[in-house]
C-alpha cells in the first residue's frame, strides 16, 4: 500500500485593497463624490457670506474701510437702539398678523374651492393673479391706492358719504402698519389656498359620506376629518410665508420706506439704512446675525410642532 503525504499548499494572500479603491467602487461615497462640487457652491456663496458677516459685526468696519476688532460693542450698543427694538415689534406685527390672515383667507378660499363650483379652473387661475405679479409691480400699484390725495378708497367712501375727508393711509402710524400688512396678505394669500386646496384633494371623499350618514355636522366633519389630514400641508404652508413675512422688505420699502418715520420699519429696512444709507458695516453686521438667528429660531420651532404634530396618513388601504 502507497502513503501519499499530503503537502501543505501554500495559499497565496490576496493583497488588501487600499481606501482609495474601496471609495472608487463604494456606492455611498460615488453619491458623495457628486455632491462635492454643490457643496463647494454652498460654502463658497453661503458657508463664506456668513462667516464674513458674523466676523465683520465684531468690527468697525465701515464701506471703503476694513475697520478694527471691538469686540462685542455692537451688540452692545443694539441693546440700547431704541429704533431697533421698534422695528423687532414692527417685525412681530407684521408676520403674526399677516400670518393668520393669510391663513384663515387661505383656507377659507381653498374649501370654496374644493366645491364643485361653477367655472371653478378660472377662478383658480383669477386667484393666482397676486402671487404671479411681479413684487414691486403690486407695491406701487397699493403706494397709488394708499396715495393721500388720488387715493381710490378714499374717494369711493367719500361718494357713498362714509367719510368727509380723505384717509391719510401712509402718514399715520397704525395706517402705515395696517396698510403694508394688507399688501402683504393680498400678496401672500394665493400661495396658501392653492397649497391647501391641494391637501383637500388627497382627503378621501368616503370620508365625508361616513361621517354625514353618522350624523356629523360640517364644523365636525372640518374637525375630524379635513384638519387632521391636511396639518402636513398646513406645516408647509405656514413654515414658507411665515418665514417670508418676517423677512418681507421690498412690500415695506416699495410703498412707505419705513415711515412716517420709523413707524413700519422692519429689521430688514432698518438693517438695510444702517449698512447701506449711513454705510455702518459693522453695526449692521450685527443687526444681520441678530435677525439670521431669529429666522434660525422661528424654523427651529416650526420643525419642532411640525414633528410633536400627530395626523393620519391617507394610504392605498384607507
């Protein structure tokens, strides 16, 4: 009988590939490879913008002089800035009451619209007409209406005998902050009721049948039914034009510049006076990373309500 011996074979290592080659065939890293040059744009447009800004309200800086560290002085001298602290409760004023108007007129216009009503694709179409016109277009066109003498509300209450004079819109305080805000909400109102309108149309209507066979009234079937499952669009909504209005300023500029006085002027126009018409870069600076970190707070809190929210989903099942 014949032994064989069996010889150990030699196994040959297979070289390890290096990181590199793992990144080339990595399908996470491919994606990140694609998202480079975007994030290059982002911090050289956003990224360095901001970090300017933030190092330049530590200075004196001036246009057409780098200015010297001062430390926290402009912040300082903001605690102090009555005028400041004016346009913050002008900021506030504006974007919670432009706010809930837009969205009761919204929603109201939205459930209108999800009636069956007659010539309803050209209504839809009419509604949108303030939010396709262009800014500034429709701001002048209110600075006309507002006029203290050509004024055409003025001159419609005045021939139905409501009024025996003209209404100074823009010369008074609360006419000024009633009358930008109205501008305001005419403009932002077409944004709301065409993004809640699309809401309703994903409600299911066996839903209503359900509930109107139970006996459910149309504030129970609104509260039950159309809320909970429309709160998505609502977060949409209300998280876009809030944060539009808290950083409105070509509405404000374009019919009162701020006035009479300081009376409408918001963060944004006095931020602009500041660094651009008394070309204090500095303190304006500081005015700037004050208001970035507000608008930070504000979406902060609305992703916040918008997570803690409970509604129900609408699947292929309901």
């Amino acid at each position: 009988m014949v032994d064989i011996a069996l010889k150990p074979v030699a196994v040959r290592a297979v070289p390890d590939a290096g990181a590199w080659s793992r990144l080339k065939v990595n399908r996470n890293w491919l994606g990140l490879w694609f998202m480079l040059p975007t994030a290059a744009f982002l911090l050289l447009f956003l990224a360095y913008p901001l970090g300017l800004g933030v190092w330049l309200s530590f200075t004196d800086a001036r246009i057409g002089r780098l200015g010297e560290f001062v430390g926290t002085e402009n912040y300082e001298w903001l605690s102090d800035d009555a005028t400041f602290w004016l346009s913050v409760f002008n900021t506030v004023l504006y974007t919670c009451v432009a706010s809930v108007f837009k969205f009761a007129i919204g929603l109201y216009l939205a459930i209108l619209l999800n009636e069956n009503l007659p010539f309803k694709a050209l209504i839809r179409a009419l509604i949108l007409i303030p939010f396709i016109v262009p800014t500034v277009l429709s701001a002048i066109a209110f600075w006309w209406i507002y006029d203290a003498q050509f004024s055409i509300v003025s001159w419609s209450l005045r021939h139905l005998g409501l009024i025996d004079h003209n209404i100074n819109f823009l010369g008074d305080v609360w006419n000024a902050r009633w009358s930008v805000i109205f501008a305001n909400v005419w403009r932002g109102v077409p944004f709301v009721a065409i993004t809640l309108l699309a809401g309703l149309q994903t409600v299911p209507p066996s839903l209503y049948e359900a509930a109107t066979i139970d006996g459910a009234t149309p504030w129970q079937m609104f509260r039950y039914i159309t809320l909970p499952l429309i709160l998505p669009f609502i977060f949409i909504a209300a998280m876009i034009r809030t944060i539009d209005a808290v950083k409105s300023f070509d509405v404000i500029f374009a019919i009162t510049q701020g006035g009479p006085g300081s009376a409408s002027e918001t963060i944004n126009l006095y931020l602009y006076s500041v660094a651009f018409v008394y070309y204090d870069l500095g303190y304006g600076s500081a005015i700037a990373v004050i208001f970035f970190i507000l608008i930070v707070m504000l979406a902060a809190v609305l992703l916040y309500l918008r997570q803690r929210t409970q509604w129900t989903e609408i699947g292929p099942g309901a």
